[in-house]
C-alpha cells in the first residue's frame, strides 16, 4: 500500500500536530472497534471472537519490531510490562536511567532498586560493572531526542548490562529492531494509533530468567481456557506467561492500525513524518533534527497555534509538535503562519 492510499484511510480535523499524546485511528480499525462496540451493547456474540484480535496484534507488534511473537507479551501499560524484572532485582542493584526519562520508564526502578540517573547524552558513560539495568527511551517524550543507541548498547555489552528500552515515542514512525534488546516495551496508543489501554513488550530469553510473572493469570496459563480454576501454576511458555488478561476493545483497534502500519511499511512513515518535521524547523530557521517530534520555542505561541486550529503541546515550556503519517504539509505550513505572521 503506497502512502496516498493509506493516507486515504484517516480522516483528520486539520491541525493535529500532536501524535506524541496520542494517535489517531485509521477508518477500518476504527469502524471495526464501533461493530464490537455495538456487540458488546447487544449481547450478541461470546467474548472469544473478540479475543482473537489479541493475538492478531502482537503478531502485528512482532513483525513490526523483527522478531518472533512468542517473544512478545501483551499488557497494559510500560510500567506494568517493566515491573516483573524491577520487583525481581536484588536488593540493592545499580539500575542507571537517563535523567530526562518519562516516568513509567523511572519509577519502576526507583521503587525497586538503587537508581542512579544521567544525562542521556552521557547515560553510556555510567554504565560500569556494577550497572545490571540501564533503562532509556529510544526517543524522548519530552523533545524527540533519539537516544545514542550504539554507545549505550556498546557500553552494556561490555558491562554484561541487561538493556531495557521504552519504544512507546518511537514505534510506528522509526524502523526499531526489538531484538538489540534484553526488553522493549511500546504503549500502544500514540504512533500505533491503537486505544489506549494495550502495550507491548519484547522479553528476550535472556530476560525473562530475570523476572517472575508477579501479575501471573488465567490468560498467561499454557491453556488460557483451562486457567480459569484452581492450582497448580500452569503458565504458556515464552513470553506469554507475562501476559496480562488483555482491554479486548483496546485490541481491536490495535490490530487494525498496526497491520496498516506493517503493510504501508515503517520506512516510508519514517520519510514522511521526518520530511514534515523538516520543513517545519527549516520555516522556522531552526535545523532538522531527523526525529518526528519536535520542540520551539516563539512568542504567545501556544495562544497562536490554538487560534489557528493547531493542536500541539507543550513540554518544559516549549511547544511539542508531532508529525505523522496523517499529517499533511497544509497543517504544517498553518502552523509556521501562525507562528510567523
């Protein structure tokens, strides 16, 4: 599917500049999630037809992120997918983060272990021999900054360092390969475009003889339909035993926006939404930051943009913009008039 025809699939109020809070959906997930919505109202149909969407999307998710979907677990939020490795470390280990991290991606450890916090540009040069978990986002939620992948993979290579990535501000738009990673976790609800309330998670073999399914339920049972009572522990094997009992509308919609993603291809996203990002800065005389989220800083500008229909946010007192593949080059250049006239 080239981007035009995709493209055709959203209907966007003009201006949304804002994916970096949250996507927008593609008509057929969208009409798909109203027909279950309208089901579940009507008490027409068992649960189960609903559920098969779940495991639709996280093969969608594994596809997306190049690796195997037995692999991937299904929850709800990062925090959640993170906390069977933070409640598991021993007492006192070093978990090193980036200082600017978003907090589902920090707190978890400062509740569990002995965090100790860097900038990101130098969060390579903490990670020593004592570091078991370095923890970051490959694109920061606050500006777009990408993180320095290959020094921080390098670093925790040779340290022996578990690598533990947020993707929620990264999949979708930039082309990720899960499995340079001990764990990556993706909320689903921004550049998935699905309802909030599905993640995602890569748990690499390595990783999980680190963890313990403290969340462990019916749907993580080797037969999620022979789970439903009494002992003993009957968990899937691979990363299915983390599975939380899955938001089945939530699923739904994830499906569908991440099979259209896999199907335009993230390369062609990735062009799209960075040629945008672009040619906003460039309006502005500001330089290209090769990311699809980005931050300016102009007089009266939040009161600006709203006037002119630009939704944006702002972060640390700077405006956020978001580009995505809805995105269009009129709301881009809306929103350099409104910041320029």
């Amino acid at each position: 599917m080239d981007l035009a025809q995709a493209q055709a699939l959203w209907d966007p109020h003009p201006g949304w500049l804002n994916t970096a809070s949250y996507g927008l959906p593609p008509r057929p997930a969208f009409e798909d999630l109203q027909r279950v919505l309208t089901d579940w109202r009507t008490g027409r149909t068992d649960w189960k037809p609903w559920d098969t969407a779940t495991d639709r999307a996280r093969t969608a998710f594994a596809t997306l992120t190049g690796v195997a979907a037995t692999d991937v677990a299904v929850g709800a939020t990062v925090s959640q997918m993170l906390s069977p490795l933070a409640a598991c470390l021993p007492p006192g280990a070093r978990v090193v983060a980036a200082t600017e991290e978003f907090t589902s991606n920090l707190f978890p450890w400062a509740a569990s272990a002995d965090l100790h916090t860097a900038p990101l540009d130098h969060l390579a040069e903490a990670i020593d021999s004592r570091t078991r978990v370095v923890a970051f986002s490959l694109v920061q939620s606050a500006d777009g900054r990408q993180a320095p992948l290959q020094d921080i993979l390098t670093a925790a290579r040779d340290h022996d360092t578990l690598v533990v990535a947020d993707a929620t501000q990264a999949c979708g738009w930039l082309p990720v390969q899960a499995a340079h990673f001990d764990i990556l976790v993706c909320a689903a609800y921004k550049w998935l475009m699905a309802p909030r309330g599905a993640t995602y998670g890569y748990l690499s073999a390595r990783a999980r003889r680190h963890m313990r399914p403290i969340a462990a339920n019916w749907y993580a049972g080797a037969d999620p339909g022979g789970s439903f009572y009494g002992p003993p522990l009957r968990l899937a094997e691979g990363a299915r035993a983390f599975d939380l009992s899955p938001a089945w509308f939530s699923q739904i919609g994830a499906a569908g926006s991440i099979d259209l993603l896999n199907r335009i291809g993230v390369t062609t996203v990735h062009a799209h939404n960075t040629a945008l990002a672009a040619r906003f800065l460039t309006a502005l005389d500001q330089p290209p930051t090769g990311s699809a989220i980005v931050t300016v800083e102009a007089p009266d500008a939040r009161r600006r943009l709203e006037a002119a229909g630009i939704r944006t946010a702002v972060r640390a007192g700077k405006i956020r913009a978001s580009f995505h593949l809805y995105t269009t080059v009129d709301d881009v250049d809306r929103a350099v008039e409104a910041l320029t006239r």
